[in-house]
C-alpha cells in the first residue's frame, strides 16, 4: 500500500497533492469535481450568455452615433437606423453641390396638411432645415403636378408621413400617391410612420412598406425632425473645433 506524503512534504498545492503516490488519484478527481462544479450545469452557462445578448442592446437600443453626427451630438440611434439613413446620407452629400435645393421634400396627405404635417415642418424649419411643403411653396392657381415635380427635383431626400389619412389618399389614388411614385423611383425616401403601423402600410403598399423608416410609437415628433435635421445638415456644419 503506498503511504502518503503529507508528512513530510505537506499538500497545500494541487500538485504536490497529484505527486502524492497515496492521494493522487483523489485529490485529482476532488481539484477537477471542484473546479468544474460552478459550471458544471450546461443550462447555466446558456442562460448567461443569453442573459448577457439581451442586456447588450438588440435592434430596438438607441446606442450609436451616426458617422455624420457632429462631436457635441446626443442623438443616438439603433443599428437598422444608422442602415437605413446611411444611404440616404450619402446621396445627400452628393447632392449638396447642386444650387438652390432645399433640405427635405414633405409628401403627406392633404388631410394632414394643418395638422401633424404641419406639426412636423414646423418642428425642421426650427431647427434650421428647408422644407419644400405645398401649403406654402404651391402658388394659388398654378398645376399642382408642375409645382410637386419641381419640388422634388430641387430637394436633398424626400420624406413621407404615413398617416391613417394617407393610406387612406394612397387606397384612392390621390396626389399623394402620384408623388410617392416619384420618390420611389429616386430612391431618396424615409418613411415616418405616425398614428399608424408599418403592417398597415405594407397592405396598402408593400413596395413603401418594405422600406425602413422612422416610426412615432417609438420616438416623438421632435426627436424624429432632429435626425432628420442631422441627416440633411451640410458637412462643415458637422465638425466643430
């Protein structure tokens, strides 16, 4: 039988303990049983890592700034946000050298028009930006059409409030869908969706709805016209010393 060295070496390691020809085998099963215990539970380690994925942040967190934010921005915004605009952003700039555009072409619903579309260009022109928007920019008497195409032609990104009252005009056919088409088809669109859903919208037009956009059930009318103002501003504007 072999005999134990503890005596005379002692066992405070686990290698000392694993060169003891008595405790050898033991002690290695006991280190091992003791190291792995706390994990030993497969479940355990799931839950954490999954605990740890769902307090990072998933689509929904609002943690990133923009690569055209400026220094002293707070705006943050999620990543399918900084996926949707960062196009946008891009043909903004390449826009930018031509004369005479404004910032941002308002399409909306006519029933809107004193109200949340009202709301909302109100909200960008205070907070710098210029917005083409027909109840000011259509002259009385002038083609409607004419003026919509020249509006269009002449601005940095189109946006589109998506209202109860606009599914409504698109259903029917109405000037607003006639301008949606050609925004569409420039491929400078951001969708604000307020006082409806996006699964509303795709019913009424899958093309507009498969676009990703800005929504009010998650952020206010404010804070959706400051992105937008950040979206549209001019390079130089953006760097601060």
């Amino acid at each position: 039988m072999s005999r134990c060295t503890a005596p005379r070496y002692g066992h405070r390691t686990a290698s000392a303990a694993a060169n003891c020809p008595a405790c050898s085998s033991r002690s290695s099963r006991s280190y091992y049983s003791s190291y792995s215990s706390p994990y030993s539970d497969s479940s355990y380690s799931f839950n954490r890592l999954s605990n740890s994925s769902s307090n990072s942040g998933g689509g929904k967190s609002r943690s990133k700034k923009a690569s055209w934010s400026s220094i002293s921005s707070t705006i943050l915004y999620t990543s399918e946000e900084i996926k949707t605009l960062t196009p946008v952003r891009e043909n903004v700039e390449k826009r930018s050298s031509l004369p005479d555009l404004r910032d941002i072409f308002l399409c909306h619903a006519w029933d809107d028009r004193k109200e949340s579309a009202k709301e909302l260009h109100d909200l960008l022109e205070s907070k710098g930006v210029s917005v083409w928007f027909s109840e000011k920019d259509v002259v009385l008497g002038s083609p409607l059409m004419r003026e919509i195409d020249r509006g269009l032609a002449k601005s940095k990104v189109g946006i589109v409030l998506v209202t109860p009252s606009f599914l409504n005009r698109i259903n029917n056919a109405g000037i607003a869908d006639k301008e949606l088409s050609a925004l569409l088809a420039r491929d400078l669109l951001i969708p604000i969706v307020h006082n409806t859903t996006y699964d509303n919208l795709r019913d009424v037009s899958p093309l507009l709805g498969s676009r990703s956009g800005l929504n009010t059930a998650e952020e206010t009318l404010a804070e959706i016209a400051a992105k937008l103002a950040e979206l549209v501003a001019p390079e130089d504007t953006l760097i601060e010393a």
